[in-house]
C-alpha cells in the first residue's frame, strides 16, 4: 500500500474488475468480428472497423492538454482518463485515446503513463510493458531500414547515396546516452563502411511518428517509400523506396498499424495507439485510433502531450490537418503547485520532497504563475478552440490558491472546474464533465495556424511568435542551407513540428511562465516526409534520453510469486 493511507497505482489497478474487451466493443459499437483478442487485457481492432463504423453517429471531440509542466507533471493523463469516466457519471458514453507509453521513460525517471489512483487503465502492467509488441515493431522497421542503407552503400551504392549525408538513424526503446552518437561499420572489409551515426529512441523516430498519422495500411505503405534516407552529393534525396525496402518495413508494421482496445478501471474503452514523442514528435495518439473511436460514443477524449504549446499545437496544425478532424472543445490541466512553480520562486528537482514554501497558502503566487495558464488559453483560442481549465487538485492545496485558478479563468473568459479523479474516479470528474459538455456544444471556429504553401521560414516564424511568444528566429548557417534544400525538393508544403524543450513555452527551460524579449534558436532541421513534417530543432534537444542516477529500473523487480512489484 502506497504510503499506508492511499493504495498504489499498481495495487488500484490489480483491483480493477475488468469486463470482457468483447461487451466493451460491443457497447462502442465496434463490429466483434473486427476484435483480435491478445489474452485477456487487449484486443487488436483490424481497420475495417473504420469503414464499417463510419454511419455511426459522430462523436464531440475534445483534447486534453497542459500547462508547461513541471519535472513533476501535471496529471494530463491522469485528468484524461478521469473525464473519460465521468462522462458517464453525468449519463453519456465516451472513449479514451491515449498514445502507448514508451519503455524508455518507464525505466527512466517518468514512470509508466498508464494514469493514476482512480483513473487509470488496465491493465496497468501491459499497457506500460510491451503491450501488443507494437513499439518493437515500429523498432524493427526502423533498423532494416538502416540496414538497408548500409547494404545499399557497400554493394555500389546505385543511387548514388552520399555516405557523408546518410540522415537515417536507428532507434531502440530504451534510454541509452550511449547511442546518440556511435561509429558502425567497424572491423575488416567485409563489416561495412565505418560512418558516423546513432540511435533515437523509438518514440522519437519518424516511423512512429509515420504510424501515428498514416490513415490506413496503404497510406503507411505509400509514406514509408517516402521517407528520406540520405542524399546524393548533389543535395538530391533518396528514398526508401529508391533502396527498395519500403515494402518490408510495410510488413512489419502490418498488425501495428491496428489500435489496440482496452478499459479503464469503470471499463471505459480505451485506444491506445502509436506514442510519438512529444517534445521532438507530435506527441499525440493515433489517427486510425480516432477515426474509429470518434465513432464509439457521445464523446472521444485524446491527449497531447506536454504543455499546449507542445502537443496540443501538433494537434491542431499538423494531426487534425490530416485527419480532417476538427476538435470541437480543449481541456486544459493546471495545479496549484505547477502554477506556484511557474513564478519563478521555487526550485523543483525531480526524485526530491516538493519545498515546502511551494506548499504554503499563496493565491499570490498563483497569479503571478499564471501568466503560463493565460498563455496556453490564448495558445487554444487561436485555433478557434473552446477552452476549459481542469484544476487538479492534491490533497495538501488550499482553498484560496484553488480559488485563485478560477479566478485567473474567470479573466480569461474560460470555463473551469475542479476534479478530484485521482481519489474518486469518474465520481470525481462529474464537474469536470459537466464543463467540458457545455463547452464543446459551442460551435466551433476551429482553423490550423498556416496554410500549406506558406514557405518554412514563415510557418516556424508562425508558431514561434504566436504560440511561444518569441520576438523571433535566428538560425544556424546549417539549418538555413537546410529550409532552402528541402524547399528546393518539394517539402515546403509540409507543417512543421518545432523539437524543443517541453520545460518552458521558450527554448530555454529556466525561463518560467511566459517569457518575453527572446528569440527561438534553429541550430538543425530535419524533414519526416514519410511522416509528413519538416521539424527544426532548438537548443540542445537530443533524440535519445539518458538514464538519471537513479532510475526507476533499480526499484522494479519481481517478487517470489512472480508479480511485478516498483512499477508505476
């Protein structure tokens, strides 16, 4: 038990009375004979379901996201999957859908991101444990990519492939500082052609993100052919269709790309698909998952990962611009520590006791946090977005300094409610529901930031200023030689997915709540054709995370019965 007075997340969740996936479909409506069972506590959804479900009623859609979170997090999907449940407290039916959670922040220091408390889905060890082996797919198709290259390279290299601009990385699902950067091809003649490479974790490689907006099987078939894996010195790009393993990768992932069913603890169904990053990716589940869930009930919830200038502006400008999906209302999480924490007055490091000034009454401080929570509500309403403030509460916060978060909505014109669902599940989220109900009945004025043709420069400038508040860009002499080479080779028209740190709305993660007078550094972009973005990085992002000194891998283990035991 937790701490001796409230269960863990792992105790909840063994709890859990699960009902068969095949009554949870069948309530959502998802035809049985499109139900692949994986045991007992998931199920594949072939893609037929799409089509066969598309008469169905159509569901509200709603996004949850965040303001800039602290090392702590705010409980988005945690809050998402307790709204999830209580909608049907207030009489409708909903689903979930949630990205899968990669292994490596599971081991690392994040944890798993299976929710917590009462709103959590289960089963809780699957779910944050391989699940239906779709990450090892995505791995898979990533590595015969790279092998494909390096074989392509030593038997002649017909494309002309430079080995100088080979850009195709390999990736694995595991935090490793190692890989980021390595030498291959090591040894005699016969070993390969020694080059400079490295590795990305899986939930930041383009395959996963190409799975995450791909539409169905054919669509993931034609994006993998274009995905770029070098160029010539001519600065012309190849393809893997032009190394010819496009079609192998397609077989890899032909049962990944199916969304796997689960439930919550009060058996909401739940689509847990794809997990891009989302700091470097577009940190948002699946499209093939929402085009079927969006048709399971009254309402479907998706969350977006990190704070609502991260994966919520991924959302709207680059998965509802191709899913042609248009949300019809935007949850946004707060807390009273995260707002306190973004005024600049507190030291928060992650594994360490909160301090204890953060604890004490301030409704002050609140206020001068929340110049973060009035940014990321501006950051809704400039995609037309209706927003709701969901102020998860803890049980040490103070009535006033909750009161200040009404207050700083109130302002705003936002609609607010607090939500008690970590300890009372969907009960506690009644509120929250009857909020977001409300909201999402106001039509919607959705619209994407930039159209398509607008030049790259322009769409970064874009985002840059009007979701993060930045004077400007400045970019490196390789980043600009780079924008001018992907719009030379037709990738212009793509949106772009800015890579920075999800600490700050700025590039520097020191600067709290909504900083001013600075501007956005471009030290490198790269394009995700297969994907369908081009992502600039900013500041010193790496695409493959370290362990910390004490990971959460040294607490998990298995116990004399063979449970697993420090997962959480």
């Amino acid at each position: 038990m937790g701490d001796g007075t409230f269960p863990s997340d792992l105790d909840i969740a063994r709890r859990a009375t699960l009902r068969p996936l095949t009554e949870i479909a069948t309530d959502a409506g998802i035809p049985l004979d499109c139900l692949e069972p994986y045991g007992t506590g998931a199920a594949k959804i072939d893609l037929r379901a799409v089509g066969l479900m598309a008469d169905r009623p159509r569901a509200k859609y709603v996004v949850v996201s965040a303001i800039t979170p602290t090392p702590f997090g705010e409980g988005k999907t945690t809050v998402a999957v307790g709204l999830s449940q209580g909608f049907k407290h207030i009489g409708h039916s909903a689903t979930l859908a949630i990205r899968q959670p990669s292994m490596g922040p599971t081991f690392g220091i994040k944890g798993g991101a299976a929710g917590g408390g009462y709103s959590q889905v289960v089963p809780m060890e699957l779910l944050n444990l391989h699940l239906t082996g779709d990450v090892h797919a995505v791995t898979s198709a990533t590595n015969m990519c790279a092998a494909a290259v390096d074989a392509h390279v030593f038997h002649g290299n017909p494309s002309g492939l430079d080995p100088h601009q080979i850009t195709w990385r390999r990736s694995l699902d595991i935090n490793d500082r190692s890989l980021r950067n390595i030498v291959s091809g090591l040894g005699s003649r016969l070993d390969g052609i020694p080059r400079e490479t490295g590795f990305d974790i899986t939930a930041a490689s383009e395959v996963m993100a190409t799975l995450a907006l791909c539409t169905d099987l054919q669509d993931l078939r034609r994006r993998l052919g274009r995905i770029v894996v070098g160029y010539t010195k001519s600065g012309d790009p190849v393809t893997a269709d032009d190394i010819e393993v496009a079609g192998a990768m397609a077989v890899i992932l032909r049962e990944a790309i199916k969304p796997n069913l689960m439930q919550t603890l009060e058996n909401t169904p739940v689509l847990v698909h794809a997990g891009p990053f989302g700091n470097i990716a577009t940190g948002n589940s699946s499209i093939v998952a929402d085009l079927i869930g969006i048709h399971m009930g009254d309402y479907l919830v998706t969350e977006a990962g990190f704070g609502a200038d991260m994966g919520a502006e991924r959302f709207f400008n680059i998965k509802c611009r191709m899913s042609g999906l248009a949300p019809d209302a935007a949850v946004l999480v707060a807390t009273v520590r995260g707002l306190k924490a973004h005024s600049g007055n507190h030291t928060i490091v992650a594994g360490r006791p909160l301090p204890e000034a953060l604890l004490a009454p301030n409704p002050d401080e609140v206020h001068e946090g929340g110049a973060n929570l009035r940014k990321q509500l501006e950051n809704m309403r400039i995609h037309g977005c209706t927003p709701v403030v969901a102020i998860n509460v803890f049980p040490d916060d103070h009535p006033a300094d909750i009161r200040a978060i009404e207050e700083i909505a109130a302002e705003f014109g936002a609609r607010s409610a607090v939500s008690t669902h970590f300890s009372d599940g969907g009960n506690g989220a009644k509120d929250l529901a009857e909020v977001v109900a409300d909201a999402a009945e106001e039509p919607s004025e959705f619209a994407v930031l930039y159209p398509d043709e607008m030049p790259l420069r322009e769409k970064i400038h874009t985002v840059a200023t009007k979701v993060y508040g930045a004077d400007g860009v400045d970019y490196t002499p390789l980043a600009a030689r780079q924008i001018d080479n992907f719009e030379r080779n037709g990738f212009g028209n793509l949106p772009v997915c800015i890579a920075k740190t999800h600490l700050s709305i700025s590039a520097d993660p020191s600067l709290h709540g909504a900083p001013t007078g600075w501007t956005l550094p471009v030290r490198e972009v790269r394009a995700s054709v297969g994907a369908g973005f081009v992502y600039p990085i900013c500041g010193a992002m790496s695409t493959m995370p370290g362990l910390g000194a004490a990971p959460a891998l040294q607490r998990i283990d298995i116990d004399a019965d063979g449970n697993i035991v420090g997962l959480s």
